[in-house]
C-alpha cells in the first residue's frame, strides 16, 4: 500500500473521486473505462493549470539558473511560462489528449488537457489572458524576495520534485518536496510554491510529511527532521511563511499518517485493491467537490447501474 498526502487529500474530499484517480485510472488498461478515467484525471481547471505551469517553469528553467549561480530573470521566466501556456493551450483546445496512441510521455510539455475544452465551454480570451498576466506575476513577486533568494542562492545540492519514501504502519509513504536543498551547514530547507488566493489552506501536515521523509528516507543518514527548515512560498499573493518544526509537530504529523494509512486500508483493502468496490463508496459531502470534478460522468453512470437513484439526482444537482 502507496500512502501520500496527495492521497490523504484525495481519500478526504470524496471516496469515489479517490478511486477513480488512484484505482481505476489507467492508461495502458485492455478496459476502456480506465482508459477513460485516465483522461478525465488529467482534466483541469484555468486556476490549476496556471499553478502547473508556474511549478514546471520552477522545477525547470529556474532550478537551471539556481545551479548555474545566476540571479533570478523574472522576465525570461515569464516568457518560458507563456510560451509553455501557448503550447499547452493550443495542444487541448485541438483535444489531442483525446489522439489513440498518443501517451502524455510522448506529446511531452505540450500536453494539457483543459475542463472547459473537454466539455465545450468557451474560454474568454480574457481569462487565458490573466493566466499569462499571473504568470509574469509570480516571478516578479519571486524576485521581490531578496532575503529568501539569498538563502536560496547560499544553499547546495538543489533537486526539484524528488520522490522520498520511507516505511510507517506497513505502508509506503511518498513525499515529494517541490524543492529540496541543504543551508551551508547541511540542514535540509524545503520549499513548497504556492500559486493561489485560498486564505484558508493549512498546509503545515503536507510539509511536515517532507520533513519527516527527509530524515527516514535514507539519503542522508546524519539528517533529523528537527532541523529542516520548511518554506511555504505562495507566488500570486507574494508571502512567505516558515512553518515551525517541533519534536511534538513532528509525533503528530507521524500519527496523522498513521490514522490515515488505517482509514485508507479501510476504504480499499490492505495491501492492494481487491476489498474495493465502487458501488459501496459514498459521494462527495460538499455540494462543491462535485460541482469541480473531473469524473462525474463516470461517477453518475455507476451510481445509476447500482441503482441508486437518489444520489443521482444529488449529485446531478451539484453540476455547475
Ligand atoms: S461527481 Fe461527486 S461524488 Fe462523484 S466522484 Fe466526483 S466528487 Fe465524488
């Protein structure tokens, strides 16, 4: 069994939206609903896509010139994000996601598949222009930050999205820091960019988990958790929050995946998928969790066959 905060997330805001990401989306699978839930997996929203494109410029062309030693360029980072957006856009305004034989590997950076071209909604130009102004918007907000670039710029062995794992309650927990790098006196710093307006996220569990794959993944031996310091870097509004890293955080942050593993090996059975059954899940609790999701065809379709009318109409109400 796989556990990661992603996963936590996921299990929390709908069971069933959970198993069709993680259990039954597949893009090599002979039946072709998983073939299909696989696409609608990849299904996003204009604000998800801009954060997208902001982490993949970041983990790119940034993480370059933070290698190389070069000052920060928030214009050229702009443009190598608006580009990409070009790309992208075009890719799934044309639906080639849709393409028989095209795998997300092979179509590259230019893959994307957007909500609103898979159900022929209109785009307002102007949306997909705030996206490009947004994007320029991040980088300039990044610049502005002298101090943090300069603990950036003093630090070594910077890796973008590095899978961790390490073993807890009989489960594989996976972290993957958005990026990771050791201060001069080779305590781990993680940063974890952000690209939206919510005031109300807590994200202090989900970097807690980092800090605690840090020290049990077994890359660095003489590294404890107690000493990582975690970033939280939220681009659009321009803040930095440091999260304070204690021994107690720590055992609850360690409790919090256990509790987690044990509720997620009661929804689909330990070890694989065999105890799960679809038919038996609940629908979302919050009317807004469906109203965003990406698998309510193939949700309704199975809520029908099982019969169960009344949610039908409860979650069909939800569409927007
Ligand atoms: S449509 Fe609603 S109930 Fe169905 S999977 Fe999506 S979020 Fe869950």
């Amino acid at each position: 069994m796989k556990w990661s905060y992603s996963t936590h997330t996921k299990m929390r805001r709908c069971q069933r939206q959970f198993a069709f990401s993680q259990l039954i989306a597949n893009p090599l699978a002979k039946d072709p609903e998983r073939r299909e839930a696989h696409i609608l997996k990849q299904l996003k929203q204009l604000s998800t896509w801009q954060g997208s494109l902001v982490h993949e410029i970041l983990s790119t062309v940034y993480l370059e010139d933070i290698t190389a030693q070069r000052p920060i360029d928030p214009a050229k980072l702009a443009v190598a994000a608006q580009h990409l957006a070009q790309r992208q856009y075009a890719f799934s305004a044309a639906r080639r996601y849709r393409e028989p034989g095209l795998s997300k590997k092979a179509a590259g950076d230019d893959y994307c598949a957007l909500y609103a071209h898979e159900y022929d909604q209109s785009i307002a130009p102007e949306a997909v222009a705030e996206v490009h102004q947004n994007l320029a918007l991040c980088f300039e907000h990044l610049a502005s930050q002298k101090e943090f670039l300069a603990t950036l710029a003093a630090g070594h062995g910077h890796r973008a999205e590095r899978t961790l794992s390490f073993r807890l309650a009989g489960a594989m927990i996976t972290a993957k820091p958005d990026l990771l790098f050791f201060a001069a006196d080779q305590q781990p710093i993680v940063v974890d960019w952000k690209v939206g307006e919510s005031e109300t996220s807590d994200y202090s569990r989900q970097l807690l988990v980092y800090a605690l794959a840090i020290e049990r993944c077994g890359y660095w031996p003489a590294v404890r958790a107690e000493t990582t310091r975690l970033y939280e870097v939220n681009l659009l509004k321009n803040q930095i929050y440091q999260h304070t890293l204690t021994a107690n955080r720590l055992d609850e942050a360690e409790d919090f995946i256990y509790r987690s593993v044990v509720e997620l090996e009661a929804l689909v059975g330990a070890g694989t998928s065999q105890g799960f059954d679809l038919d038996e899940l609940e629908v979302a609790e919050h009317p807004t969790t469906c109203s965003y999701c990406t698998f309510m065809p193939l949700c309704l379709r199975h809520l029908e066959q099982a019969g169960r009318a009344e949610e039908v109409a409860l979650v069909q109400g939800r569409l927007w």
